[in-house]
C-alpha cells in the first residue's frame, strides 16, 4: 500500500472520531504553547536587552565603587567599606587613560526629579545625570533636535540640559522642536533646554526616555556632595584592546585610590555585556524548568492519544481483520496506526506554535523589542510531537498488526 494511501486512510479514521481527536489535539496544543511560548518570551527578553545594551559595544567597560552587599560575600569581614568615587579620583583616572581611550565621567544626581514647564509638570520619575564632554562617545544616546554642550558650556556648567523624548510629550504636547531654548524647571532650579535625545524606549524599568542630562560641573555644583559617587564609563577603540586596557585601568585605579599593595580592590569592572551574559546564563534554569513543565503536559497527552489508539484498535478489529485478508501486511497495518497518532500529534503541535509565537512575542513587543520567529523552538515543537506521536501510536500500532485475521473476521 502506498504511503499517500496510508495517510488517507489515516485521515480518514481521524475524522470518523474527530471528538476525541481535537479534545487530544488541544491536549497537545496547550503543552506546545506553553512550551513555545514562554521560551520565545525568554529569548524576546534577551534579544530586547541585547537591542538595548548592543550600543555600548564589546570594547566598552564602566569602574564603579564595589558593591557593599558583593563585598560583604566576596572579601572579609575584617575589610573596611569602599568609599565612593569623588570627582578628584575620576578626573585623574580620565587624565592617565585619555592618551588610549575615551573615559567618559557622570554623576547620577537624581532619580525622582519633577520637571515644570508653565504650568505643566511631570511625576517625580525623572532621572537626572551630569556628564562630560565625551559621555556621548560611550554610551548609546543620540541627539534627535538641537545640539550637544558646547566646551565652554562644560567647563563653566552652565544651566542647560539635553532631555529625553517622553518629557516632550510631558511638557511640549509631542512637539520636540517647540521645546528648544525654552526654560524648564528641575526641582526648582531652572535650566535651558539645548537638545532632545533620540528615542530608545524603556528597559526594565529605567525608562531611558524620562531622563535629562546636565553639564557635570554644574551637576556637581547643584547636587555634589562627599558622599557623591562618580561613574566612569570606558571605550576603547578596537575590542582587541579591551584586555590590556581592563588590567591598565585597574593599575591606574588603584594609584587614584590609594590603595597599598596588601589591600584587595575597593572598586569593580563591568563589561558593557556583562548584564546580557548574566541574564543568558540564569535563564538556563528557567528554559530547563519549562521545558520540563511542558513535557509532563505532553506526557499526559501521550497517555490519553494511546487510550484512544487502543479504543480505536477494539472498535476497528474487523476492519483489520478485513484488511489482513485482502493482503494487508502487518508492516501496513503498523505504518497506519502511528500514522494516525503522529498525524493527531502534530496537527496538536502546529495548533500550539500558531498561539505560542504570539503569546510569547507580546513580552518581546512590552520589551520595546521586535516580533520575532522562534525557529528553535519551532522545530524543538514539532520534534517532541513526532517523538510522543511514536510513543503514544507504537503499542497500540503493534497490537493491531499481531491480531489473528480469523479471529479478528469473527469479532462482533
């Protein structure tokens, strides 16, 4: 018999008992779902930060104070608290690498400003940074309207400020170009809006649209104090460099601060890619524990495709009997039963890739990410059907095949 007959057959006998069919197909479909879907919600995520972070490079790293909670894990007790980076250290720090690289300095000020315009002010989400005059150099932002700070605007911080695309809608009703010169208010101090970045949507929350940058200088004079902790951001021009540059750059620091030879480093190196890889790496659980979830939702479907092989090897008894007669071998009889069961599997299986790719990719779209097509997992879907389809199709399939043609013409 021939394998397009086969299949015909098959097709056949599915609709002969379509209700049990789909109600297993649904079976299928949901664990499928479940599994495409939320792996295609990880990999959304990934891609959405990657986006987001991919401006940085792999030939940039940033130097911060090291983190008390990861001191307290990693260095003794004994080990005094890391002071905070002062202006003096980051300036000198930018000084020694200036020849190889650009180091960008910046000061986070504020993180729940409230900006006024007239008679219009946002909520106290705003985030407030003071910059250098390389800080475009190595970060991600781009000036849409207007312009950068000029040298002399940096070396007397002055009142002016660069804004982020929300707070046009905010204040100048989606209107970036009414928003030039014009006065606005940051928590009473009054600055001139010069430039309005590019739009780059928002990442875990930060909302890189609700910021405003300032000259550092006038950060520094406005809102420094002892306790204020600069940021040093690095860029090197080839990423062949990154190495040599990391370990001159931890040299450089400990002269800046102070530190004797005995003494562990008070301060830490981030890689621009370093949250991706952190994120990547712990996803591994996470991708583990669906795929684990799902197959025990498609093992209950296996079992419920077998019961429903078995009935239908029982109630077609003389129909394979019939077939034996006429020639039927017990290979054809074996093909046509796993034939039905994959068939039911991956009918299940293509049901829960078309609601998975969509479910998982409304995370990817929250993300400020692009639609994407899991093809891994795709295929990964319609493996495991194939897979349970056998399993499920084989004993039923093989019992059919073994049955005794007198006995099975007999059968009533």
């Amino acid at each position: 018999m021939q394998i397009q007959e086969i299949i015909k057959l098959s097709l056949g006998n599915i609709k002969a008992n379509l209700v049990r069919a789909i109600l297993t197909l649904l079976i299928i479909a949901l664990g499928i779902t479940a599994l495409v879907g939320i792996l295609t919600s990880i990999d959304g995520i990934i891609f959405s930060l990657n986006s987001n972070f991919s401006h940085l490079g792999a030939n940039t790293f940033s130097i911060n104070r090291l983190d008390d909670g990861m001191r307290r894990h990693q260095a003794r007790s004994s080990n005094k608290e890391a002071l905070p980076i002062t202006f003096q250290q980051a300036m000198d720090l930018k000084n020694r690498l200036s020849s190889v690289a650009n180091v960008a300095v910046s000061l986070g000020v504020k993180s729940n400003a409230t900006i006024k315009y007239s008679n219009k002010k946002t909520n106290p989400s705003v985030r407030v940074r003071g910059i250098d005059d390389v800080y475009f150099n190595t970060t991600g932002y781009e000036i849409e309207f207007g312009r950068s700070f000029s040298i002399h605007e940096h070396e007397y911080g002055l009142a002016k400020a660069i804004i982020g695309k929300e707070l046009i809608k905010s204040l100048f009703n989606d209107k970036a170009e009414s928003a030039l010169l014009q006065t606005i208010s940051i928590d009473d101090q009054k600055y001139q809006v010069i430039g309005i970045l590019k739009s780059k949507g928002s990442t875990m929350n930060e909302g890189a649209d609700r910021r405003i940058l300032i000259p550092l200088i006038n950060a520094k004079i406005q809102y420094g104090s002892l306790e204020s902790d600069y940021d040093i951001n690095v860029h090197v021009p080839s990423s062949t460099q990154l190495d040599g540059l990391i370990s001159q750059s931890i040299g450089e620091m400990r002269i800046v601060r102070g530190l004797k030879s005995f003494e562990e480093n008070d301060f830490e190196i981030q890689k621009s890619d370093g949250i991706i890889t952190f994120l990547r790496d712990n996803t591994v659980m996470l991708r583990s524990a669906t795929i684990a979830i799902a197959l025990m939702t498609l093992l209950g479907a296996a079992i419920g495709l077998m019961n429903i092989m078995l009935v239908s090897v029982t109630e077609r008894t003389k129909e394979i009997g019939i077939n034996k007669a006429l020639g039927a071998s017990k290979r054809t009889i074996v093909i046509q039963f796993l034939a039905e069961a994959i068939i039911i599997c991956q009918m299940g299986g293509i049901t829960g890739i078309l609601l998975g790719i969509p479910i998982g990719n409304i995370v990817t779209i929250v993300m400020g990410g692009e639609f994407i097509i899991p093809w891994a997992w795709m295929l990964l879907g319609f493996i495991v059907c194939t897979i349970v389809g056998i399993l499920s199709g084989l004993y039923p399939a093989l019992k059919a095949a073994s049955l005794d043609p007198v006995e099975a013409l007999r059968y009533e």
